[in-house]
C-alpha cells in the first residue's frame, strides 16, 4: 500500500512508536520513544533521556516521559538501532560529564572575552558574547 506524504509535523504520525533523536535550540538532544504529535509540532517522548556529547564522552541522563513544545525543535529523526555509539565515544558518569562540559564551557567564554578585548583593541565592536553561539546550557 502507497504510504502517503503529509507536509511538515503531520509527517512525523508515521513515526509514532519509534524510537527518535530530538535537537533543541540551545543544544540539546534528547533520545526517547515518539507518542505523541500534535499540530503545533509538540512531541512526547516516552522513556527519554537527555545525552549530553563532550569531545569523545557522553553520558545519557533519564527523564522518563517528556512534553517537548515544537517551537523549541531544531532537527527530529528516527535514530538506527544498528549505530552503536559506545564503539566511538565513551560512556562516563553524570558528575563528570557535568565537570566536562562546565570546563568547555569556562574555556569557551574566556576565548570569547579574549576575542572582545582583541576587537576593542582595534576599536571595534562585538556584541556581548553570552548572547551569541557559546551558550552551552
């Protein structure tokens, strides 16, 4: 039977039940089982946990069940039960991970003060850097 194309997130009711990979503004990705879709876009993830990648770590954080407001969503797509991520990247605690990222995140805003200085230094200016790409929350 001919599977027919909905536009935009009617598309996704043919991924109910499948397990998918969701990119929010602000960096985050979440994993879980898709439930629900309403036409707003917002999706409910069930058994979602939210992985958190810094260089060749992550960690998977559980969240349970998971209302996600499709005004927020970047990328969603059906993740391949074939990939194993733990061949490429290492798997480590929530405490590290959390140490990991708060350190990339330090070395990040120093750069970017570093770089402010450098323009100012030559008059010109830069907008604040914590409204720009280096918010990792």
């Amino acid at each position: 039977m001919h599977q027919r194309n909905y536009p935009g997130s009617a598309s996704l009711f043919h991924d109910l039940g499948k397990k998918m990979m969701v990119c929010l503004h602000g960096g985050r990705v979440y994993f879980g089982f898709l439930r629900i879709i309403d036409q707003f876009g917002n999706v409910v993830l069930h058994q979602a946990f939210e992985r958190i990648h810094v260089d060749k770590k992550f960690c998977d954080i559980p969240q349970g069940i998971l209302m996600i407001r499709g005004e927020n969503i970047i990328l969603i797509g059906e993740v391949d039960e074939n990939c194993n991520i733990e061949e490429q990247l290492e798997l480590v605690s929530e405490k590290e991970i959390y140490a990991l990222q708060a350190e990339r995140t330090a070395a990040r805003k120093a750069l970017s003060k570093r770089r402010a200085q450098l323009f100012a230094a030559r008059g010109l200016g830069l907008p604040d850097p914590s409204d720009l790409l280096f918010d990792d929350t």
